[in-house]
C-alpha cells in the first residue's frame, strides 16, 4: 500500500476531529455568552443560570465514566459519529425553544436538553483526544495542538456568534445560537458518518477483537491507580478557571465594568484568542520542554494576568491582561491529554476520559458555586475563586511530576 494512500486517510481523520471540535467548543461556550438574555428569557436567577451548566455536566459526567471503562471497546470513528448526532439533537431543539415554550417557562425542558447535549459532546470529546492519541503516536503532541486549536477557534466564534444574532432587547433571540449551532452540527455529522467508513480499515480500529479482549478483562484498570486521581484532581481546579471565565466573565464584565453587550462579549472572544494562538505555537514549546513544566510555568502567568484584571476597571487594560490569560492557558488541556497518555498508554480513551471527568466535574461545581457566590457578594469574588483554583492545579501538577514521568 502506498504512503499517500496510507497518509490521505489519517488527513481526512484529521480534519474531521478538527471539524467536531469547533461545533462542540461553540457549543460549550454559547451557554455562557448569552446568559444574561436566556436569564430574561426564562426569568431566572444566577444561580439557576449556573445549573443548567450544573445539569450539562452530570450527562457528561455520565457519559465520562461510561467512556472510562468501556470506551475502549468501541471504535472511535463510530462513537465520536454518535456523539455528534446526540448533541446536535440537543441544541437544534434547544434553537426551537420559542416555538413550544412561551417566555418564562420551559426551564425544565431546558435541563433535559442540556443533559442529553452534555453526554453527546462527552462522547465527542473523549474519543476524538483517544483517537489521535491511537493514530497519530509519532506526531501526538502537533497533532493534538491543532485539533485543540480548532476548538480553541470555535470557543473565540463562539462570543461574536452570540453578539451578532442576538438582540439583548428580544430575550427569546438566545434560542439562534443554539439552532445555527445544531444545524451546523448536523452537518459535520454526515460528513463523519460516510467518511469514517471508507477511513476506517486503515486506522487502529481495522481490527478490534484484541482491544476489546484487554478491556473487557479489566474495564476499571485506570482507576486504581492513585495518578490518574491525582491527574482528575489537577484537571478540576484548572478547568474551573476555564469554564468559570467563559461562563461568568461576559456577565462580570457588563454587571461590574458597565460594558455594553457586544463589547462584554468581544473581551471573551479575546480571552479565547489568545488561547488559539497559544496553541498553534504550542508544538515548538513541547519541543523545549515537558508537558509538565509548561503546564506549571503558563498557569502562574495566566493566574497573575487574570488576577490583576480583576483589581482595575481600566478597560484597555483589562482587555490585555485577559488576552494575555487566555493566550497563556491555552494548551493546558493538551498538556493533560499528554500526561495521561503518557501515564495509561494503553488506554487512550480512559486517559482522554480523566480529562473530560475534569471538565465535568468542574462544570458540575464551580459555575453554580460561581453564581451563588455572586448572589451572596460580588462577581468579582467568583472570578477570584478560579484564579486561585487554577494556581491548586499548578501546584497539583508539580508534586505529581516530582514522582512520576508525566510526557
């Protein structure tokens, strides 16, 4: 067989792991951009915004430790495809929302929604960071990077999505993002589904009887060991930092610094900017040094710029020091994804799901503890909280490296 037929293949694997990944981060992050309107719209409290984030998370948390233990057994491509179906499902129905649910009801239904969308992007996410882990083994690191970035450019769209398409002044407007979001997910889905048949053979999935043997003989192996709980852990202070800004700053930003909708929202599209960026130069930084210092190294100088945020009103100001953050956190999830591989090599979906039970759990906690918070004192004091959250997880992540080979 030949080297460009062999190499097409893992192009066009490539390629739609990068496509599922900018439809979930747009996703993921629309809830927090238009909260305050669907606050309007189904006239409801910080808190209760912060719960359907809550809600989300228990499906993916669901879906996480499903994936943890028998994720191994499936053919990615196959999962990944069913993912996206699921929670293009979701939001589709959640974009037609005015249709069935007048204003200031339909907030259960919202819940349900949300739930199934949680699972759907869950199975997204986990098995796209599996299977490049399992295809792409000599080039993981730059691989990783630019489907990370991908959905680092679909967290930077998703803000200016929401400010071009929603008018504050129409709270049911917050329903477009979703069915714009859904369609376009709808389309990647057939995409995947009759490409991934025809790629397929020639990944690590043409023949899956041993895998599902090793997995099948032992479905809890990563959890006994106490790294991949100390790597869960890291995980879930930092990604609270991650969420909890996309979740809470545009808020933060019109409540607090008196900034009007489209602005609050461009400040988080520069946020995740600089994520992008870092994370298409972050295979020359992986050049250079460990998975694990960098990790170290870049969260103390996104917490320092965040922090320093939060003690000005200046907006240019605050402007710069967020982009800065942003750019500066921008490939810790891939430094993750790495120090599990590198910990579980043979059991990339349960390494990859270490991560997303991180997010999970994050998103279950940190953004309705954010809102109750806000309510009690101030916004300001919820974003201090996942700055320090985020500096746990530095720390976290050291004394783990101290005492095992972490990539």
């Amino acid at each position: 067989m030949s080297q460009s037929r062999v190499s097409r293949p893992f192009l066009i694997l490539a390629l739609l792991c990068c496509c599922s990944y900018v439809v979930y981060a747009l996703y993921f992050n629309v809830i927090g951009s238009s909260a305050t309107v669907m606050m309007d719209y189904f006239k409801i409290s910080e808190s209760q915004q912060g719960f359907i984030v809550t809600m989300q998370s228990i499906g993916a948390l669901a879906a996480t430790v499903f994936l943890a233990m028998w994720g191994e057994r499936y053919n990615k491509i196959t999962a990944i495809v069913f993912g996206l179906i699921l929670f293009a499902s979701g939001s589709v129905l959640i974009g037609l929302s005015p249709f069935y649910a007048d204003a200031g009801s339909g907030y259960f239904v919202m819940l349900f929604l949300v739930l199934a969308a949680g699972i759907g992007f869950t199975f997204v996410d986990i098995m796209v960071n599996g299977s490049v882990a399992d295809n792409f083994k000599k080039n993981q690191g730059t691989v990783l990077s630019v489907v990370h970035g991908s959905h680092g450019l679909g967290s930077m769209l998703a803000p200016l999505l929401v400010t071009a398409i929603v008018r504050p002044e129409l709270a049911s407007s917050f329903s477009r993002p979703f069915l714009f979001i859904g369609v376009a997910t709808v389309v990647v889905f057939v995409i995947f589904a009759l490409a991934g048949k025809k790629i397929t053979p020639f990944t690590a999935y043409a023949d899956m009887t041993e895998i599902k043997k090793r997995v099948r003989q032992n479905p809890a192996e990563i959890f006994k060991a106490k790294e991949s709980w100390i790597l869960l852990a890291a995980g879930t202070f930092y990604f609270a930092f991650q969420i909890g800004t996309s979740n809470w700053l545009p808020t933060y930003c019109r409540q607090t610094l008196q900034m009007e909708y489209s602005e609050s929202g461009n400040l988080l599209t520069m946020f995740f900017a600089g994520a992008l960026v870092m994370r298409f130069i972050n295979p020359l930084l992986l050049r250079r040094a460990k998975p694990k210092t960098l990790f170290c190294l870049t969260a103390i100088g996104s917490c320092i710029c965040m922090g320093a945020a939060l003690f000005t009103t200046n907006i240019p100001a605050v402007t710069v020091l967020v982009t800065i953050s942003g750019f500066l956190q921008g490939a810790q999830s891939i430094f993750l994804v790495m120090m599990g591989c590198a910990l579980f090599p043979s059991r990339t979906a349960s390494a990859a799901a270490i991560v997303s039970l991180a997010i999970g759990v994050s998103s279950l906690v940190f953004p309705f503890v954010m809102g109750l918070v806000a309510e009690a004192a101030s916004l300001t004091w919820s974003l201090a909280l996942i700055v320090i959250s985020f500096l746990v997880s530095a720390l976290i992540i050291y004394l783990l490296g101290r005492k095992r080979e972490l990539g």
